[in-house]
C-alpha cells in the first residue's frame, strides 16, 4: 500500500516548543520579578515543564478542560491553590506573550516539508487545541502547508488512542494505511500511530546513538531522513535500516 500522506505532530516535532519555552519562561519570571524565586532559570524550567507534564495528562484524560489545566499549571507553579481564574489567566497570558515572542522552528522542518511536497499530502494530529495550534501555525508560515488540523480539545479524544489517528485519517479521506504520522514521543506519537495502523515514525533528536526500537516503528534522528524512511517504509516484514 502506497504512502499518500503524512500527518505531524507539532510541538518538538516541527516547532522548537523545549526552546521556545525555556526562553519565554525565563523572560516572565523576569518580568514578574520572580527570577530569583526558583533557584536558577533552569531549576524554574524543570519545575514547569514537570507541572506542564503532570496537568497535560490530566487534560488528555478528560479530568479537566484545556483552559482548567492552564490555570492549574499556574496555581501549582506559583504555590497558590486558591488563585482565581481570572488572576490565573492573566498570568499565564502574561507568560505565552513572552513565549511566543520565542517561537522558533527547528532548522530542519522547512526543508523536510518542501522535501515531501509534491510527493505527499499533510495534516496535523495534535493534543492540543486548534485554537492553540491554528494561530501558532499561521504565526510560523505553515498553516498553509496542511490540509486537516486536527486537535484533541475539539475531537475529545487524545493520542495515543486510536480513534484520534483514526479521526485524523478521516478528515484526509485516506484509510490509516496510507498514512504515516511522525512525532517526538515515542509512546503516544510512534507507537500509537502504529497501533491504530499508521506508519509510525519516532523523531528522536536527542536520544542514543544506539536504542531499543519497538518493532514497526521507524526511528529518525532528524526529519532529514523522514523522505528515505517514507520511499523504504517496510510494515510488511523486513527490518528499516533508519533505527
């Protein structure tokens, strides 16, 4: 079965979020006067990437809705439980104005989409909500890139359940198989996507040289790879030299 279409993960994937996030939390400590309060930049970064993971989760199992976890992100990193909605919003506003003024793609992601262009069809699986995604995609030069946006928040199903990959497929009129998805995270990108019949494709940027590999799962350190890794995908048995 051909290949016709790759959907993308976003954030780590194509767009430098890691990045974007250490430069734009750093900034509004900054701003709030803050900086000092949590040790050293990158214990405050660890700090909130770890909340981040923790509330994500809670979001992505339908605990609570996207805009509860942002607030909760906020209560939890400032220490302040009772903090109203209207206070937790205005500060985590405050914060994304210092993010985005960060945003960045990684180096890579332009001349891995104009390398597949005219080959493959694209679209965007996130956990996320579209109105996040959709602007930060306009923002960044790429809305135009992708047929489907598809977000989590919208479709009440998150990666890596498979009826979000499914969903995805869909929106592109294509059956799972023809599709690849590609994404930073190993378990809820790869291997969801080879779970529910896509081609999954793990982008480890930062990883071992040497690691173990789920089997059908492609491993790329750079989307560089990802043309040769699409013209070679082996679902059908043999092993992908791009491990």
């Amino acid at each position: 079965m051909t290949l016709r279409a790759v959907l993308w993960d976003i954030d780590d994937t194509l767009f430098d979020y890691t990045g974007s996030d250490r430069s734009g939390l750093a900034g509004h400590l900054e701003a709030e006067g803050l900086a000092a309060a949590y040790g050293s930049a990158a214990q405050a970064l660890a700090l909130w990437r770890e909340i981040t993971e923790r509330q994500w989760a809670r979001f992505e199992t339908g605990a609570v809705d996207f805009q509860g976890q942002r607030r909760d992100r906020v209560r939890e990193f400032l220490r302040e439980p009772a903090l109203g909605d209207a206070a937790a919003d205005a500060w985590f506003d405050r914060y994304v104005a210092h993010y985005r003024a960060a945003w960045a793609l990684f180096p890579d992601a332009l001349p891995a989409l104009d390398a597949l262009a005219a080959s493959h069809r694209h679209g965007v699986l996130s956990n996320s909500s579209y109105a996040n995604q959709d602007p930060k995609l306009r923002a960044l030069g790429l809305r135009d890139r992708f047929e489907v946006l598809v977000c989590a928040a919208e479709l009440g199903l998150a990666k890596p359940d498979p009826g979000s990959f499914r969903a995805a497929c869909e929106a592109l009129g294509l059956p799972p198989g023809e599709v690849a998805y590609v994404g930073d995270r190993l378990d809820v990108d790869a291997e969801g996507a080879r779970d529910a019949g896509l081609v999954g494709v793990w982008l480890d940027r930062e990883g071992p040289a040497e690691a173990v590999v789920p089997a059908g799962v492609h491993r790329i350190r750079g989307l560089a790879e990802l043309p040769r890794v699409l013209a070679m995908d082996t679902r059908f048995g043999a092993g992908s030299p791009f491990r």
